[in-house]
C-alpha cells in the first residue's frame, strides 16, 4: 500500500496517524528528507517488502524508473491511497505512477526486439489507461470534476459512462453529517461580509487620450487601491479590534485568527501595519506572517523579505511557522495561497478575508476553522471582498455529496485536434520528425534540439514582427493597422494556449479513455516539447497610476448573518470550453471613464455593472430563448425585426421574469416605456440581439 499525499504538511500529519496504527515494527517506510536518496530509498522499501509506504506526490516521480525495474513489482497488487486528492492526483504525474506500477510489462513487444514507433506509442497509451494491479482510493473533501471521473466508481462499471452511469464516489462522510455529529464546525454561523466603497480622482490629463484594456486597467486600478496605506490601516483596525472583542476571549484566550490576503506583497504590508497598530495601542499580542520564497521589502529597505527574516517573524528562531503559532502570544497568522488548504490548527476560530475566493477554493479557505476542539462551538468570518451568495453557493456544492452533472466528452481532444492542425503552423511531418526522436532510447539533446527548432524559429519570429508591427502602428496612431497586427500577436497567443489546453486535457482524459489513435498521441508529444520554447506572450501594457488619488474611502459592516447551506445543490459541470477561444477585439476605455466606472461600481446601488448584466446576460438571455424571436430574426431584417409585437411582449416577459434578482431596474422598467425602449435600443445595438438570434441554432 502507497500512501500519496500531495503536500508536505498533510504528509506529516499522515506519517504520525500510520505510525499510531503499526503492530508490526518494520512494517511502515516513510520516504522524508532524511532519508537521502528519496528514489532510491523507495525502490528499497519496495525491494524488503514494506507493506505502507508513505510519500508525498513530489517525491515519487522520481522513483519511477526505479520501481519498474525491479522484480519486486512484477505480478504484485498494489493499493495507492491518495490523500486530499487535488489536481495534481489527476495530472501526469498520477498517469505515470499508473504505468509504472501495471502489472503489464509490454510483453507482447517482445524481449530485446526492435519497436516500431507505432508499437510503443500504442502500448504506452494502453498503459496510461490500463487499472488491472492497481487499486486507487481517494480521499477529498472538495473534489473537483477531473477528480470525481478520474477516481469515482460507475453504477454499472462494465457499461460505458452516461445520464444513468455516471461516476459517483465509492463513500461519503459529508460536511452535513460531519457537523451534524460534532466532528467539525459549522464556520458560516457568523459570518460578516462587508462592503468597500471609494472614489478615485485621476490628477493630470495624461490619461485622457491614453487608451488601455479595460481588464488591465480594472486590475491594476483594483491592486493599487488593496495596496494603498489608508485602505490597509483602515482594515488592520477592523480586524485587531473584532479580535480582541469577539475571537481573542474564546477558548480561554487561547483562540488564534487567520487573515488570508491575495499576494505576498500585501501579506507583508499587512503584517507590518498590523504590529505597527498593535504596538500603537500598546496590545499584548503578536503576528506570524507566513508565504513562499520572498518579496521585495515594500518600504525599500534592505535586503528581500522571507517569511524567516527577523523584521517580520522575529519570535520564529529557527523554527517552522507552524510550530511557532502554537505560541501563547501568536494570535494573528497572516497568508498569501501558504497554509489556506491541508493547515491544521484547532485553536483558529476567526479569519479575516481580503482576497477573492471561488467556488471550491472558498470552501477549502472558510474551511481552516472547521477543526473541532474542547471547548469552541462558535467561529467568526469577516469578508472584505466576496458576497455571502457566492460563498453560500461554493458550500452548497460540497454539503452533502458533491454530483457530476454530466461525465466530460472526449471527443473535446479530436475537436480541439482539428482547430490546431488548421492553423497552418506546423505539418504532419515536423510532427513526425519529433516523434521519432522523442521514442528513440539514443537520440541525443542535439537531435531533439533539431527536430523543434524549425517549428519554434518560425512561430518566434512571426509573433517578434507580428508585436514590432503593432508597437509602430500605435506610435503613429493608425487604429487599422493596430487593430490588424494585435489579431496576428493574439491569433499566436491563442495557438499557445490551445496547444496548453490539449496536454492538459488529454493528461487527464488519457487515464480513463483508451483512445487508439496515434495520432492523438504524437500531437500530445509534439506539443508538450513545443511549448517551453514559445517565449511570448509575457508582455504586457502597463498603466500608468501615478496620477491617481484616493479621495473618499468607507468600509461598510453589512451585519452578521448566518449563511443557510440548505436548499439546491450545485453540480459540478463537465470540462468543456476547451479550445473554444477567437481572436477578438478587446473592449477599449480611457483610462478616466474606467475610473468614473470603478466609482460608480462601488458607490451607487445600481452600478454599471449591474446594469451591463442585467441588459448583456439577464434580458438578452432569456430572449434567447424564445423560438419565435428566433424565426423572426431569420427571416427579417434588422429594421422589421425591431418593429415586432412580439419582441415587445417578450422583453417585457424577461423583465418580469428578472424582477425577483434585480427589482430596482425591473419595477423601473415595467413602469416606464421609455426606459423599456432604452433597453430594446440597447439590445439591438452594442448587445447584439439580433445578430445572436441569427447565428443561434434552432432548439
């Protein structure tokens, strides 16, 4: 049995929970840093016949070659136990420890024959998918839908997956049951969200002709104001007090918090803040701030920061974070992505979030507090950024047994085959000239080099002339010309990323479908060693913010509530998408309307926002639906189409039908024909109604 765990912390935490179980000395192996040789002390531990072996995910790749080698493994049956089974269980590394540990040696190829090409991709695609030897079990608390097909078991196994078949966990302990029995927390019974309002001022006219991409510049704009001393110092308060108030006398004093932050830089900027106030006020208490590798020092001063630098954790002394944080005065843990999922820390009962969470990492973060311990029965969450609806969502999910809604096409791989060989960027037989190289035991770095250079040389220089043609075109204004150029570099982009798309998906489809083309397979190949040598795409325009000001800032308690996990669950949707990307122009903005919108967007009760999705997505969508708009736009033009009574009637069925989820805009709508004809304006021009009926395929 192998014990594979998908990062050090939960590897440890495994470790101790094998070893309390072990009757039989000798019987657990670990394979740790202590070990030396981590491939080699796993071969041997599979060599003296261990029973467990514990390792993390990282480690075992390279104990790959290894392992197959020796007798050992031949005609055994192996369990692999996957603990908090994340993406990386269902990637590549999971698809070679698939094949490695087969039972099945390839012995129909022969012993020390020749191999034809087509022979050894055909059997090392049957390998990947093969399961005879080998049984898997997973364990996870949010999985994800590559992790339900990937390890989920059919109703019926021996008939093929479908609406009746699909793949379901083999057991469930739900989060419901859990809570239910007292084995965790339920961490939404006081959860406050609360609510940013600003006003920027943009200082010098500099901008006003300057066009920039509107998501850039929303997110550049966004960063600034999250990094922006006034906006921290404001909310340091916020957090240390309600500490002190509300989380600070539980447990007897021993309760500790969490502030989970959205980069390294502002962890540091926080944590700086957070012992400047603390010190300030004279509060007996200290901070942990707790991230990977290091960060430029925010104030300019010396050397990069790590989390092990005196300046910010000088109470560590040579110990891990973790251990440090059992300290009685450790009270306030602050993070950037470290210790948001697999931290363990029973004495947490408050977090304080300042980052945007979705979906399954909402759950994972929230659920830091959910350990049970002697004592707590109450948790605090105060949110600066997400809305209660959409967390509330995120757990619903995952309360009781998280369901597929339909198992993932694989024919999403022939699909996305096809728009990649019509690009016109490579032929069959650069493809082949890597192949072979690629399978050949002998080739050497040279020929590698040989076979890919043609291919990267070609695509390098077309997207290098492709960016110098729009850099000049911008310099000399020309719109037509840029607009051409930007098509060319984004056209390049959009090659990349489909051929990402492809080893990502068939990494995964792989494992459960034998798809018995080679072809599929040579392409996997090819691309996977062509991708690291496309270096582009990596530039970006900058906005410039100097000239920006923070005039008006508020920070809105919005009330402590108590999210409801009941009601409808969530399924998680198949993969698709994938591939599906054009070239197309990006919305435009200067730089001051993006700022008036960003005011708008915080300020008003209906923003701009609101109204682009009320108008874009709500209305626009539920006239999509209608079978007679669509005829119509058929079979008239623009102008008649707009003229219809049934266009009238139908808009205002889709108004009403909007009014529960958006009752400011609906009531104004029903009540005001000229607001009405405002809206269908709206949807005949820049929504594109009518163009979308056209290209919208009979139902």
């Amino acid at each position: 049995m192998i014990v594979v765990s998908d990062r050090n912390v939960i590897d440890a935490q495994l470790q101790d929970a094998l070893f309390a179980f072990e009757r039989t000395k000798g019987v657990v192996a670990t394979i740790t840093t202590d070990s030396g040789s981590k491939s080699t002390a796993l071969a041997d531990a599979l060599d003296a016949g261990k029973k467990v072996i514990v390792c993390t995910m990282q480690t075992f790749p390279f104990a790959l070659e290894a392992v197959r080698e020796r007798a050992a493994t031949q005609g055994k049956r192996f369990a692999v136990i996957a603990d908090e089974a994340h993406s990386s269980q269902a990637g590549e590394t999971a698809a070679k420890l698939k094949a490695v540990l087969s039972p099945e040696e390839l012995a129909e190829l022969g012993d020390g024959g020749e191999y034809g090409i087509e022979d050894q991709l055909a059997a090392t695609m049957t390998a990947r998918a093969a399961k005879d030897g080998v049984t898997y079990v997973a364990f996870t608390a949010t999985p994800k839908t590559k992790t339900v097909e990937l390890f989920g078991r059919r109703p019926r196994p021996d008939e093929p997956a479908g609406e009746t078949n699909k793949p379901a966990p083999f057991h469930v302990y739900s989060m419901r049951q859990a809570i239910e029995e007292g084995f965790i927390l339920d961490v939404l019974r006081n959860y406050t969200p609360y609510k940013l309002a600003f006003r920027l001022a943009n200082g010098g006219e500099e901008f006003d002709e300057r066009e920039v991409e509107k998501s850039a510049a929303m997110k550049g704009i966004m960063r600034w104001v999250r990094l922006h001393p006034y906006n921290i110092a404001q909310k340091v308060q916020i957090v240390v007090e309600h500490f002190r108030e509300n989380v600070a006398p539980l447990l007897e004093g021993k309760a500790k918090a969490m502030v989970v932050l959205a980069s390294r830089l502002e962890a540091v900027r926080w944590q700086l803040a957070i012992d400047r106030y603390i010190k300030s006020q004279g509060y007996r208490m200290c901070t942990l701030v707790a991230f990977s590798g290091d960060i430029a020092d925010p104030e300019g001063e010396g050397e990069p920061l790590t989390e092990t630098s005196a300046r910010l954790n000088p109470t560590l002394k040579g110990r891990d974070i973790r251990e440090a944080f059992t300290d009685d005065d450790a009270k306030i843990l602050l993070v950037a992505n470290k210790f948001q999922t697999g931290f363990d820390q029973p004495l947490l009962c408050g977090m304080y979030v300042d980052r945007r969470l979705a979906g399954i990492q909402a759950v994972q973060t929230l659920s830091r507090l959910n350990r049970a311990h002697p004592g707590k029965d109450t948790t605090y969450v105060l949110d600066f950024v997400n809305s209660s609806e959409e967390v509330l969502q995120a757990f619903r999910t995952y309360y009781e047994t998280a369901k597929i809604s339909a198992e993932t096409n694989p024919d999403l791989i022939f699909d996305l085959r096809a728009k990649l060989d019509a690009s016109g960027h490579y032929d069959t037989f650069e493809v082949e000239r890597l192949v072979k190289v690629e399978l050949d035991p002998h080739a050497t770095q040279g020929q590698l080099i040989s076979a890919l250079e043609p291919v990267a040389q070609r695509l390098l220089v077309l997207y290098k002339q492709a960016y110098a043609r729009m850099l000049e075109a911008q310099a000399r204004n020309d719109k037509t010309a840029t607009d051409d150029a930007r098509d060319e570099v984004n056209a390049l982009l959009l090659f990349k990323g489909d051929m990402q798309a492809f080893v990502r998906m068939y990494t995964f489809l792989s494992q459960i479908f034998d798809y018995g083309s080679t072809d599929i397979e040579k392409r996997f190949l090819f691309y996977k060693r062509l991708i690291p040598l496309l270096e582009f795409g990596r530039e970006r325009d900058g906005v410039d913010l100097s000239g920006v000001r923070l005039t008006h800032h508020t920070l809105k308690d919005e009330g402590k509530r108590t999210l409801d996990v009941g009601g409808d669950r969530p399924a998680l949707p198949p993969i698709g998408g994938v591939g599906t990307g054009s070239v197309q122009d990006k919305q435009k903005a200067l730089l001051a309307e993006i700022i008036a919108k960003v005011n708008d967007l915080f300020e008003g009760e209906l923003t701009d926002d609101d109204q682009l999705i009320y108008v874009n997505n709500v209305l626009k969508g539920k006239l999509l639906e209608s079978e007679t708009l669509r005829v119509q736009a058929r079979n008239n033009s623009k102008a008649q189409f707009g003229t219809s009574p049934n266009l009238d009637n139908e808009l205002v069925n889709a108004i009403m039908d909007a009014l529960v989820a958006h009752e400011k805009m609906s009531s104004q709508a029903l009540n005001s024909a000229k607001v009405r004809q405002g809206l269908k304006d709206i949807l005949l021009g820049p929504g594109q109604l009518y163009e979308a009926l056209r290209d919208k395929n009979p139902s």
